[in-house]
C-alpha cells in the first residue's frame, strides 16, 4: 500500500507540474464552469419561478442536488476524464503495451497516472452551492457528514462505469462517442429523479444508476433518506468495481499488443 501511495504522489505532482505550463486553462476552465453553473441554476429556476416545485423537493433542496452534480462533474474532469480516455488512445497507439509490462497494477496506472486541475472550479463551486443551500435549510455538520457516505460510494459507481467503457476500447478502439453517451445521460442528475415521469425514473436508477449519483446523497444530507437506498448505494458500488477489475483483466486476454 506504502508502496502505491509513494507512485500516486508522483503521478501527481508530475501530472499537476506539467499541467500548470498552460495556466491560462485554469482561467478558462473557470469561466466555463462559471457558464455551465448559471445555465444550470436558469434551468432550474425556469421550473421554481412560478411556484412549481419538484414532488416533495424545494428550491433550496433542488439546489443540493445540482451542488452534487457539479462536484461529482468535477470529480470527473479532475480524476477520470484524463486517465480513463487515454485507455483509447494508449490501445489506438500501442502504448498499453508499455503500461503492462510495468510492475504495477495496469488498472490503478490507467486509473491514476493523470490529474487534472481544470475540474477544481466544479469541485469548488458544487461545495459552495451545497453549502449555501443547506445553510438556507439549517442543515448541520453531521447532515453533511452523513450526505459524505453516499456521495464516496456515487463516486466508485460513476468511476467503475466510466473504467468498463474505456475497457472495451481493446475491441472496439475508438469508443468517445460511447463516453459521450454516458456523459449526456448522467446530465439527468442535475435534477432529483423525481423529476422525471415514472419510466424514466426507472431507468435512471435501475440501469443507469443516476439517482445514486446525486439524489441518494442529497436525501441523506437531507434526513430523509431509508437506510435501504444508502445501503443499495453501497453494494452497486462493490459490484461494480469487482465488474471492472474482473472487466478488464477479461479484455487482456484479448488485447494483441501493438507488435502482434
């Protein structure tokens, strides 16, 4: 373990140092993060300004759950985004080969290699808005402490899904337009799910399940969510990354290598 955490550090101080020759990205990261955000709140507020409210969820609530979509987007464009779509182009240019031959975890490579500090506006602008938002409902530092669990396990679903998409690159190559797909859908979780007619609403949390992305959390920072959903957030997360360990070292075995 002492061992992976000393190649994390170095991972990602070299990742960050090479990200920050190009600042003026952050600022520009920045300002379309700060775009996004208000496109969302607009939305939204297209919904409350008339008095209509989502089934049991008020403005203030609404606002946490969009809070916990824009961190789990940042958590994204910081941690997945720039490992897990370099598994396309690393199968693409025959540098996998190089990743395999390394004494190392090729998943916790693939996983971990890049960080990237352009999704640190959504991380901070997804806590302002939770915080503001629960600051209007009274909520306390156990409300967010007990919201914590879910969110950690959300993120495990969210990584697992998006890591067993870039595994099938090594037979399909040239998949962004599957993550693409993926991305469009958990847009859905901007909302809370109940926002959606009764079809969707199973399929959102049943076959891609969003609701454990962003309404879970929010119903148990909120007080009111069942022990049981908490507990199903928990055991899609360990099914799921058990499916991606298992995923991936099922697609080796048919991964040529660039030379073969």
């Amino acid at each position: 373990m002492q061992r992976y955490l000393r190649v994390l550090l170095l991972f990602w101080t070299t990742a960050i140092a090479a990200e920050l020759e190009y600042r003026l990205n952050f600022a520009i990261a920045t300002v379309t993060s700060i775009a996004n955000l208000a496109g969302s709140i607009f939305g939204l507020f297209l919904f409350y300004r008339t008095g209509y409210t989502f089934e049991g969820w008020t403005w203030e609530e609404a606002i946490i759950v969009l809070g916990l979509f824009t961190l789990l987007q940042g958590f994204a464009a910081t941690f997945l985004v720039p490992n897990l779509n370099r598994i396309v182009e690393q199968v693409e240019q025959g540098t996998l080969d190089f990743v395999l031959l390394k004494p190392i975890s090729s998943q916790f490579w693939l996983s971990t290699r890049m960080v990237s500090p352009w999704g640190l506006p959504d991380l901070c602008f997804g806590a302002i808005l939770i915080f503001y938002a629960g600051t209007q409902l009274g909520l306390s530092s156990q409300d967010y402490l007990i919201g914590v669990i879910p969110i950690f396990f959300g993120s495990i679903v969210l990584y697992s899904l998006w890591f067993i998409l870039g595994a099938t690159s090594i037979w399909f190559v040239k998949i962004y337009n599957v993550t693409e797909v993926l991305r469009g859908l958990l847009e859905a979780g901007r909302y809370p799910i109940v926002a959606y007619p009764a079809v969707y609403r199973f399929f959102f949390t049943f076959v891609v399940p969003v609701a454990f992305l962003t309404t879970v959390p929010a119903e148990a920072m909120l007080g009111r969510s069942q022990i049981v959903w908490i507990l199903g957030a928990a055991v899609l997360a360990v099914i799921l990354s058990i499916v991606s360990i298992f995923f991936w070292q099922f697609a080796l075995r048919f991964y040529t290598s660039a030379s073969s």
